[in-house]
C-alpha cells in the first residue's frame, strides 16, 4: 500500500516537473519572439501569458517613459482604448439582469431626448453589437483637430452625432461605432443617477480587486502611468494630446497585464453576472470581420490540428497606445498584450504566442519595411523611396505589414508628401490586392492630389472588397455628382 502511494506521489511530482518544465520552455521562447519585436522597434510595453489559467509568462519591454528611461513592467498602467468597451458591455448587461434596462426597446425609452427619428429604430442591441448605423464619431473629416482636444459632458458630445444621418438600417449590418459605445456610457449614467466612472468601480473593479484600474483624466496624478508615444519611421514623437471625455465609455480606461488577468479569471465564474447573462456577452450576434461579435468581444476560430478553437478576443488602439486581449476559453489561455508606442502588429504577435501555447510552428518577426521606407521617402522624394522598395521587398529580414504601411503613407499624406503617400500605398495595394482599406487609403491619397478619375478607380475597388465601408460609399456619391 505504502509504496503504491509512494508510486503515485512520484507520478504525480513527475508529472508537476513535466509540466512546469514545459511551461518554462514556452515562456523563454514567447521571451525571445517577444524580445526580437521589441529590438525591431515593434513591441514597447508590457506582455502577460496564461496556459490553463496560470500565468505562465510575464514581463515588460522597453520604457514606460523615453525622457527618464522608466522601464515597462508588468505593473505598468497603459490606456487601452477599445478594450473599454468589453467593460461598457457587462455594465449594460448588469443593469438588463438588474431588471433596470432592457436590450431590445428603443433606446429614446432611456434617453427621451435623443431625436426620434433615428433613437426610436435603435435600440440597446445594436449599440452593443455596432449595428446601429450611428456613424462613427472618430471618422468624422478633422475629427482630431476640432474635436479631440476638447472637454465635453457626454450629454454635449452625443449631440455633435445625434442627429446626423444613419449609415444604414439598425439590425442590417455591422460597422464598427465608437459613437453607439459612447452612448452606452451615458445610458448607463441616465439609468443610474452615477457616472460610468463609479458604475465601473463599483460593479466591477472594487469587486474584483483590480485596483491598477480605471477611467484615465489626464490631469490627474496616477501612478505608474506610461507616457504614450507615436512612430514616425524609426523617430519616436510623443503621442498627441486627447481629452479623455472624448473616448468615454468606447475608450477611455487604463490597465496593467496583471489586472486584465484577473479580469479575464472573473470571466470564468459568476462573481458579476449569473450564468445566463455572462454567456450572452460571447454569443456571436453578427458576422464581423473574419468572424463575429459579441457585447464588446469579436469571436473567430483557429485551426489546431484536426480541431479547430475559439478565440474570444478584442483590441484597442489610441493617440499613443495599441492594445489586445486574447482569450481561448476551452483551455483558459490568455494573451495580453499592451503597447505604448502607438499601432503595431499584435496581431500577428498574438498569433506567434498562440502557436507556441498549442506546440505549433509559428513565423519569426521580420523589419517592418514601412519604417525604413518613410526616412528615405522624406528626405529623398518619392523616386528614391520606390527605387529603395524595389531593392530591399526581396531581403529575407524585411517584410511588408500593411498596418505600418499604411500608417507611414498617411503620415506622408499629412505632412503635404502627397506623392510620396501614393507610392506608399500603391506598395500596400500591390501586397495586399485583397484589402479594401488599402484601396481606400489610396483613393484618400489621389482625391488629395487631385486625380478624381483614380480616387474613383481606387474607392469603388475598396467598397467592392469590402462593402461595410461606408466612408468610401459617401466619397464615392460625392464624386458621382460632381
């Protein structure tokens, strides 16, 4: 008997070794993908991984603060931009399981004096599902001169886009709405008689003990906080300044990795919400993306193997921060990742962890071409920079990300190199034909440089690829009547 448990126990060890071992050889390997991000000048943030709802990884890379060399680390506050709205959601929910709001009436039954027209079609579900049609405040033309910088109640902001035009039926698609999160947050205020602040703390971070969380005010003193900074080519600029009334309940909380963990471990349980109504913010409403959405989480699936596995996951991207959490509940895996020197490539960081978690092969970082190209583009013109392209698009250790590309073709655009921003974005068409946004960047580029007859060319392929893009459908009924 005695040495049968002797047996067992020595399995039972065996195994615990085996699996710590295990563990370790994958957080030096996320280490070491997540090292050469940072020494590409891709990743400078923090990152926390869990495997079966362990952390098994976690670590901050480069500096928090660039002035006074503050380093990154896992207790760092970044804000987090639209990750927000998975937050916003389960407020909303709450309030519906509370009996206090219900998902499926109009939403001028809440806010009466929100226009008729519009609010008596739309309703809480749409909002929460970005099938509004409310169009989306941050896309509107000089959004972030005019509007940006400025404080406003969010009684005063949701009338700037209460009563324009909808995009399209409420119900009839999905497009992506800054504005119908934003109204969330002031629902949730006119219900309660509280701020979304206090409903955010008392409902959910109060309980769940994530104290290095909350509504960011850029006036006040928050400790640990990092600066946000933006790239232009391998230049690090520091972010422009937004009010944080702006991105409200769409945007404006701040975070560390360890904290999101704690968010993502509160998920699995009914310590916020019962069964019923925890489940409903993952069910998969609407075709979004390469899958769907959720309340305030997009849902896609992954092969593994002869499987396939669900990812439940959202990102966020503000003046000077790109965020994302990644969730694989069948094996309580979590990816986060916070960044704070703009847009970078989590996604494709996300998927390199997420093949090292499951033993899969995965592709090593490369130099982001864009970052090289926008030196040569600035200073040489844009002959020189096309001549450059055509030399380097073959080296092994570069290669073209579209998301960089792009952002280097507008910073181009933005700067009066409207020429050079073409070139740019005719490098991203020719790389990626099958992107919508990269024909509509370069319409952008020729409306901007006076060439009608090919920004026409360059939308209408965009809205062909990609019919949720409602931008491109209103430059294009423009054009159409001149």
């Amino acid at each position: 008997m005695k040495k049968s448990i002797k047996l067992i126990a020595l399995f039972v060890a065996f195994q615990f070794t085996a699996f710590s071992t295990f563990a370790q050889d994958k957080a030096q390997q996320i280490e070491q993908l997540l090292n050469k991000y940072n020494e590409y000048g891709q990743f400078n943030g923090s990152a926390l991984v869990a495997e079966n709802g362990k952390v098994i990884f976690k670590k901050g890379f480069g500096s928090a603060n660039m002035e006074w060399n503050i380093p990154n680390q896992p207790d760092t506050k970044f804000r987090l931009g639209s990750i927000s709205k998975q937050f916003t959601a389960l407020l909303i929910v709450k309030l519906a399981e509370e009996g206090k709001i219900k998902l499926d009436v109009p939403i001028t039954s809440y806010l009466p004096d929100y226009p008729k027209e519009n609010g008596d079609k739309i309703t809480i579900h749409h909002l929460l599902t970005h099938t509004s049609g409310i169009p989306n405040y941050t896309n509107a033309p000089n959004f972030l001169k005019e509007k940006a910088r400025n404080p406003y109640t969010p009684e005063a902001f949701v009338k700037t886009f209460s009563s324009l035009p909808l995009d399209f039926a409420p119900g009839e698609k999905f497009n992506y709405s800054n504005s119908g999160y934003f109204l969330l947050g002031y629902i949730i205020e006119k219900i309660t008689g509280k701020s979304y602040e206090q409903n955010l703390q008392q409902t959910i971070f109060t309980p769940l003990k994530m104290v290095n969380t909350g509504y960011d005010h850029s006036e006040v003193i928050i400790k640990n906080r990092a600066a946000g900074y933006e790239k232009e080519g391998k230049k690090i600029v520091n972010a422009p300044y937004l009010d944080m009334s702006i991105p409200y309940a769409a945007g404006s909380l701040y975070s560390t990795v360890e904290d999101l963990y704690l968010w993502d471990q509160a998920l699995y349980t009914n310590k916020l919400l019962s069964e019923k109504s925890m489940d409903s913010l993952f069910k998969p409403y609407i075709k979004a993306w390469n899958g769907f959405y959720g309340y305030g989480w997009s849902t896609y699936e992954v092969p593994n193997g002869n499987d396939k596995l669900t990812v439940v996951e959202h990102g966020g991207g503000i003046n000077g921060f790109n965020t994302i959490i990644s969730r694989i509940p069948k094996d309580k895996n979590l990816v986060v990742l916070l960044n704070n020197t703009g847009g970078t490539v989590l996604g494709e960081m996300n998927t390199a962890i997420r093949a090292i978690l499951y033993n899969q092969p995965f592709n090593q970082p490369k130099k982001s071409l864009a970052l090289d190209l926008l030196d040569i583009y600035n200073e040489k013109g844009a002959t020189a920079g096309t001549e450059a392209y055509k030399k380097l698009k073959n080296d092994p250790t570069y290669a073209i990300k579209e998301g960089d590309m792009n952002r280097v073709g507008y910073q181009l655009l933005q700067t009066g190199k409207k020429k050079e921003a073409i070139e740019v974005f005719k490098i991203n068409v020719e790389a990626f034909p099958k992107s919508g946004n990269v024909y509509d960047s370069l319409g952008e580029a020729y409306l901007a440089d006076g060439d009608k007859k090919l920004a026409m060319v360059n939308y209408k392929k965009s809205v062909e690829l990609d019919p949720t893009n409602e931008g491109g459908k209103k430059v294009l009924e423009e054009l159409s009547k001149k």
